[in-house]
C-alpha cells in the first residue's frame, strides 16, 4: 500500500511540475521594447518640466521628450503602488501642482 501513495505522490509532482514548464519564446521578447521601440524612460530629457505648473500639455511634452510609454503627476499625498515600471515617468509636484522632481519607474 505505501508503495501505491508513493508512486501516486511522484505521479502528482511530476504533472505538476510539468505546467510550470513553458516552451514558448514569446516571454522572452520584451512588449515594449517590440511594439514601440522605447524599452526605458529619460528623466533627464524632461528636467525641463522642473519648476513649472502641472498640465496636460506638460505632462505630454516631458512624456515624449523623454521616450516613455506613460507618464504621470504625482502629487504630495498620492498613493502609489510599488511596481518599477522602466518605461513610465513621474512628475512629482507640491501641493501647488508644480512640478519639484523627476524620475522614472
């Protein structure tokens, strides 16, 4: 009888581990890199944005100059998730809406 379970339990691991096995290569392209040729964001090229009032057209311009896919104002008291997204761009502003950093992620 134990020789049964045990055979059974191997039996369970290796089917289980086998769909944890992929053979397509389609994971291993990068998304954005392919479709749009941007695979990261420069913050440096929307320094410009430093000092000035948040609006769409900035937000637009800083997006743009600095190749990212997305771009967004984070105010003093957003909440923000954890995620480092290397295509995406951050206008930190004050509680006046101006913009006082920028940075990727």
């Amino acid at each position: 009888m134990p020789w049964k379970l045990a055979s059974l339990g191997a039996l369970l691991a290796a089917t289980l581990l086998a769909g944890c096995s992929s053979t397509s290569t389609e994971s291993a392209k990068d998304p954005v890199a392919t479709d749009t040729g941007h695979s990261r964001c420069e913050a440096k090229a929307a320094e410009f944005t430093i000092g000035k009032k948040a609006s769409p057209q900035l937000l637009e311009q800083a997006r743009t100059r600095a190749g990212a896919q997305n771009a967004r104002f984070l105010k003093p008291d957003d909440m923000v998730t954890l995620e480092y997204r290397s295509d995406r761009l951050n206008l930190n502003t004050d509680n006046s809406l101006v913009v006082t950093r920028v940075n990727c992620g």
